[in-house]
C-alpha cells in the first residue's frame, strides 16, 4: 500500500508557454486501475529446499482482501523550458517532462545504492549490494482547457549478497563462526557457517529483488486562477490519495509444499 501525493502541473503545451504557467487541478482515481501490486524475484545457491520453493497448494479455503482508497486531488502548474521541454511542479514534486507523440510524458526516477564490503586476509570476503529505485511517471494528452492521461508509481528494492562459503579459524576469530547470509528453511533459519559447506560452488550467494507499482487514470482541469497568483499558498491544499491494493491467501487441509 502507498501513499502518494499525486501532484501535476500543466500548462499551455500545444501553443508554447510563458515562463508563468496556468494552474490547473488534478484528479487522479486511485480506486480504477489494476491496483498496486508486487512481485518478488528470489535467487539463491543454497543447497537445500529454502521455504517457498515447492508448490503452492489449493486449499480449500480462499480469502481475498481489497482496499479502495480516497481518490488524489491537487493543484499544480507546468513551466516550459527554454529547451522546449518543461518541468512538471507541484509541492514537493518535481519532474522533467518532454513531448512523445503528442502527449507529454513527465517522470523522474531517483535511485541509490549501498555497498558493504568485508575482506578479510585468511581467506574471507562478503559483499552486499543494496539498490532501491522509486520512478513517477505522469502522461498526459492536452484538449483545450483539460486534459487525461495517467499516472504511474513505481518502486524497487533489491539486494545482492556474496559471502566465502567456509573459512578457518583465524578468521571466526573476526567474524565468528556464523555467517551473514542467511536462507529461511522449513526447518527455520539456517545461516552460513564457516566449517560446512552450504552452497553450490566456493561462494554463497542469495538475491532478493520486489518490484511494486500501479497505474491509474488522470483528468486535469484548467482553473480561471491568475498566473500571477502565489502557487505556494495553493500546494498545501491537497486530498491525499492510496492507490488500490488487493491480496489473495489459500488455506485448508491440503498438503502444502511451500507457501
């Protein structure tokens, strides 16, 4: 489930804009669309069966869960670059915007990555790469004094681990005798321990990646508001919205192989 402030600035992008641009008020229905889902990629060269790994089963029982928020309302403006692009303003949102076969096409991606690195001179290395990407994308086709399009949200998280997978004594002097990568069994929680072998080859390796977004429909309206009148007074009058969510679980006497 996500929060977002749905916030859109158009202006008069079919004639060539001032560098004041026209306030407009956006609707963004949050409850239309496919909702906001998830997908999770989970790679590992563990050698056992890692929970989740068999076949999910039927049940018989089956229980669905929606939610069906407010729907996102905001006003925001455009201003046209000299560039013959234009940036998308709104509060807190900020994003660069170009034409694409008659519509204009808004959106920012912001990503960041975090890397630690453990090495150690016996003969030990671990490496974790974590990366997160959050991208908004707002398309929008112009007609006169409103316009339609989308607005899509996207998120991403991904981790990446390597680690030795057995080592001496000297170094779980350092490190210890357990490892930092760890697999969920059906068993519980097993780790990689320095004196046995765990995995497929010299190094353990795990990666976990989920990707979540969601479309929905958008609908602007050009207000009668001056182009000389303060924007910032207008940014903080906003209807927050939550994008739809919905979650399916089976249960029941079935043997279940995973979940």
């Amino acid at each position: 489930m996500i929060r977002t402030v749905l916030t859109l600035a158009l202006a008069c992008l079919t004639t060539g804009c001032s560098r004041k641009a026209d306030v407009w008020l956006i609707e963004a229905d949050t409850t239309q669309g496919d909702g906001y889902s998830c997908v999770t990629e989970y790679n590992t060269n563990f050698s056992g069966p890692v929970l989740g790994s068999g076949e999910r089963s039927s049940g018989s029982l089956t229980e669905v869960n929606e939610y069906l928020g407010p729907k996102a309302l905001f006003y925001a403006k455009i201003v046209g670059l000299s560039t013959g692009q234009a940036s998308l303003n709104s509060g807190g949102l900020l994003l660069p915007g170009e034409k694409d076969n008659g519509s204009w096409v808004f959106s920012w991606t912001a990503e960041s990555t975090e890397t630690t690195d453990v090495t150690h001179e016996a003969d030990y290395e671990f490496q974790s790469i974590a990366r997160s990407t959050a991208t908004t994308t707002f398309e929008l086709e112009f007609s006169g004094d409103t316009a339609e399009g989308s607005v899509t949200i996207e998120r991403g998280l991904s981790t990446d681990q390597s680690e030795s997978d057995t080592w001496g004594e000297e170094v779980s002097r350092d490190v210890g005798n357990a490892g930092r990568i760890t697999w969920e069994t059906r068993d519980g929680l097993e780790s990689n321990d320095r004196d046995s072998s765990e995995c497929r080859g010299d190094d353990c390796e795990k990666f976990v990646a989920t990707v979540c977004g969601g479309t929905v429909p958008v609908m602007a309206s050009r207000t009668d508001l001056s182009r000389d009148e303060d924007f910032s007074s207008l940014v903080t009058l906003v209807q927050y919205g939550v994008l739809r969510t919905s979650e399916e679980s089976s249960t029941g006497s079935n043997d279940d192989t995973g979940y």
